[in-house]
C-alpha cells in the first residue's frame, strides 16, 4: 500500500463525512417538519428529502468502495457486488439530477406570476410530485440495467485495458447495443440539465425583477442591505455553477476511460471525487437558506420546536 492510497483514502473519509453528515442533518428537518409540523409542511419538502436521500445513496455507493479499496488494495468485490454497487450507484447518482431539476422546476413555477402562463400548474404541482419520482426511479433503472450484464470484477487493479474501469469493476469493450444504451444516458442526461439550467435562470429572472421593483419601495437604508432575492439569486447561481462544473467534469474524464486508450486509475479516482462534489455541497448550500429557531416551552419537558423555511420560502 502506497503512501498516495492512504492520503487518498483519508480525503475521501473527509468527503464522506460532511456529504452524509449534511445530507443526513438536511433530510432530519425537513422530515421533522413532515411528521410534526403540519401548519409548516409544504409540498416541496418531500422533494428535498427524496433529493437528500438520493444523495445519500449516491456517496455511499461511490466514495465508501472507492475508500475501501484504497485502504485494502486487492480484490474488493466478486461480479455480483461489483454490479450491484455501480448498478445502484449510477441509478441514484442520476436520481440526483432528476430531482434537482424537478426541484428547480417546482420553485419556478411556484413563485412565477400569477398572470404567467406557467400559474395554471401552481394547483397540480403536489399532484405530481409522486408519480414524477416512480417515473424517474423506473427510467433510470431500465436505463442502467445493462450495467448488470457488462460489469464484472477486476482481477487485476494494476492493469487497465480500453473500455470502462474502476479499481474494482470493469467493462471490457463496446458492442452496439452499449452505444444505444450511451445514446440513451446523454438525451436522458441532456433533457434534465437543460431544464434545470433554465428553469433555474428564469427564477433568477424573476427574483431580479422582483428586487428591482421592490428598491422603489424600501428606503434607503434597507435597500443597502443584502435583500432575500439577493441571497435567494446568488444560492440558486451557486447550485447551478456547482451542478453544472462537477457533472460535465465528471462525464469528460468518463469519456475519456471509456473511449480513450490504456489509462491509469489516477482518472477514475477523480471521477469519484467529481461525481460526489454535487451530493456533498448541495445539502449545506440549502441547508444555509433554512431559517430554524429554537423554542423552549418548557425545561422538564425538553421540547424544541423548529420553525423552518426553505428556499423557496
């Protein structure tokens, strides 16, 4: 084991850590507020937690093997746990985009005007949140299903031939019906970035013009302030920057261990940074808009009453 493979391990630790930890505390509040605080509940909090548990799954299932392997070395899984954990890792991973932008779609519709031609949805938007995450489980795991039949476990981590590879799993070579199978993971792909990236701009389009008009109300001294549209604008900007650096990041070092010549695993290893950079930064950034205030009633009865708001308000 080389001193590299410790200090790897170690800093994935670090990413597993805060990822879980955030995502876990993020998806806490807003259960919290599901289950117990009915007068506060709102339809978008189910996507926040569906988006937290997905995240969860999506660290778990790509830095824990990842860290395993470093610190042990050898032959970490047999075929099926290796298709096991890609096959779940590439689902949830996904998930993750899915939501995002159901996520961001949600939110601009929620707060578009009331004389927009999106404000008719505003009454379906709970409606649809359920049958929109069975759609994207579903989708997703016919998507990846060929994952099962052309993974295997590496028997040999030192030595990496063209095709798709891991430390631990394998995909020797491209046949035709994994080129469909590619062609179907870029439109699906493409479809929801593109509408995360614009509905997520047309939100900063409103909440800027909604700033501007509320300028001409606020003195002076308010107005020097950092506004709520501000932060909102400057948070939905950071998540977006954030999604859209780490997602094609990762998919150019894909592309390149899939179709690119005999390559070191130094690669693949900053796949597994990039692809969980998201998951991990997504909980705090959010967490960050929620407002929680603690209410003591009583001290023999210890309770804590949370008031919460997300971003979305």
């Amino acid at each position: 084991m080389f001193a590299s493979d410790l200090t790897f391990g170690f800093f994935l630790l670090s990413e597993i850590s805060f990822g879980l930890t955030g995502n876990l505390l993020f998806f806490a509040l807003h259960m919290y507020t599901i289950l117990f605080q009915h007068h506060l509940r709102k339809p978008i909090d189910v996507i926040f937690t569906h988006l937290a548990l997905v995240n969860v799954l999506t660290i778990m299932f790509r830095l824990i093997p990842d860290t395993m392997s470093s610190f042990r070395g050898g032959h970490l899984f047999n075929d099926v746990g290796c298709k096991t954990v890609l096959y779940i890792y590439r689902v949830t991973w996904n998930l993750s985009i899915c939501t995002t932008a159901l996520l961001s779609t949600f939110q601009a519709i929620t707060i578009s005007p009331s004389n927009s031609k999106w404000a008719w949805l505003k009454c379906k938007l709970p409606s649809c949140i359920f049958p929109s995450f069975l759609f994207f489980w579903i989708i997703n795991m016919l998507i990846y299903i060929q994952v099962i039949e052309t993974v295997i476990a590496s028997s040999n981590s030192s030595l990496v031939v063209s095709g798709y590879s891991q430390e631990y799993c394998k995909a020797n070579g491209i046949n035709q019906l994994s080129y469909v199978i590619l062609s179907a993971m870029i439109v699906h792909d493409v479809l929801f970035v593109v509408l995360m990236m614009e509905t997520s701009l047309y939100m900063v389009h409103l909440l800027c013009r909604h700033h501007r008009k509320a300028q001409h109300v606020h003195s002076n001294r308010l107005s020097s302030q950092p506004s709520p549209e501000n932060k909102a604008t400057h948070s939905i900007l950071f998540l977006v920057s954030c999604f859209v650096f780490f997602y094609f990041s990762n998919n150019f070092i894909t592309f390149y261990l899939l179709f690119g010549p005999e390559k070191t695993l130094g690669f693949e290893r900053i796949t597994g940074i990039l692809a969980s950079g998201y998951p991990t930064i997504c909980s705090f950034v959010l967490i960050k808009n929620i407002k929680i205030t603690w209410t003591f009633f009583s001290i023999s009865d210890t309770k804590f009453v949370f008031s919460q708001r997300g971003l979305s308000g």
